[in-house]
C-alpha cells in the first residue's frame, strides 16, 4: 500500500482517501485525532466530513492492509483541518462622484476582487454605486468572501435665482 501522503482539508469539507493495494487487501485504520470529524477507527476508505475547527487540527492516520490472516506493514500520514478565513472589507462607503475610495481586505494571506485585482489593498473610483467582492484564501487553500457597497453620491449643482425688480437698483444675481 503507497501512502496517500499529508492531507490539508477546510473545515466543513467532504473528505475522500481511498486506500489501494492487493486484491482482496481490507485496510484497518486508526485515528489518533478525532477532532478532525474522523473516528478513533475503522474499516476500508476513509469517508468522513472535516469537522468545524476553529484552530487548525492534526491528526495521524495508520492504515494497516489485511488480506487473510496476513498482515502488510503499516503506511501512516496525516490529515489537516483548517479553519476558514474570516474575509472583511474595511474603507470608506461613501464617497463623492470623482473621489476614491481605499479598500482593505483582511482574514487570509491570497486576495481575488471582483475587480481582477490580487492585492490586499485596492484604489477603486467608481462613477456610480458599486458592490464590491473579496475572496480571501488562507495557506490550506480555504476561502471565505466578503462584500462592500460603494454609494456614490452626485455632487450638488448650486441653485441660482434670478430676481427682476423694477427699481433700477435691484439688479443682480441672488444665489
């Protein structure tokens, strides 16, 4: 049997390894961890899903293969559960026509906008009101986003009066 290697999983995921061997081969495993939503053992593949961690788990799973009364030697690897990132959006949401606006997007170490931009922090303008999207990755690969409207308000065009008058010295414009 060839180990199936270290495991990195997101927490909530559906978690299928299968284990591959000699025909007629049954693979006994135990689990030192079952924190990762795993049982301490069992019998066959292993198909479980990853349990809602807040911290990152660990755990070391030995696969023992059978085929009769005979035993193979034991593989063991292990499998990572990660928590989400926790995306946010922070910057200004409301802002003058022609103005920018900063947006800062933090919970993770990898950053995909909307807007094809890759970065943590983003300069938009936008000439209307706009939603904007974070995907926020952490190193196990798992993402979680977050969204922002940007309202862009229209500047005020001043209101000018014109006042007739019939004395002569009323002229003018009143703003």
């Amino acid at each position: 049997m060839n180990s199936p290697g270290p495991q990195n999983i997101c927490s909530g995921a559906l978690v299928t390894i299968p284990f591959s061997g000699s025909n007629n081969a049954v693979f006994n495993w135990t689990n030192d961890n079952p924190g990762i939503g795993l049982g301490t053992d069992g019998t066959g593949n292993l198909n479980f899903t990853a349990a809602p961690v807040t911290s990152p788990q660990t755990a070391t799973i030995t696969v023992t293969p059978r085929i009769g009364p005979c035993f193979g030697p034991p593989v063991s690897f292990t499998i990572s559960v990660y928590p989400p990132p926790s995306a946010a959006i922070a910057g200004n949401t409301a802002i003058c026509r022609g103005d920018t606006s900063m947006l800062s997007a933090s919970g993770g170490s990898v950053f995909s906008w909307n807007t094809n931009q890759n970065s943590a922090l983003i300069a938009v303008t936008p000439a209307a009101s706009t939603t904007y999207t974070v995907t926020v990755s952490n190193a196990a690969g798992c993402s979680s986003s977050a969204t922002v409207h940007i309202t862009v308000n229209q500047p005020s065009t001043p209101v000018v009066l014109q006042q007739s008058s019939c004395n002569p010295v009323d002229t003018g414009v009143v703003v």
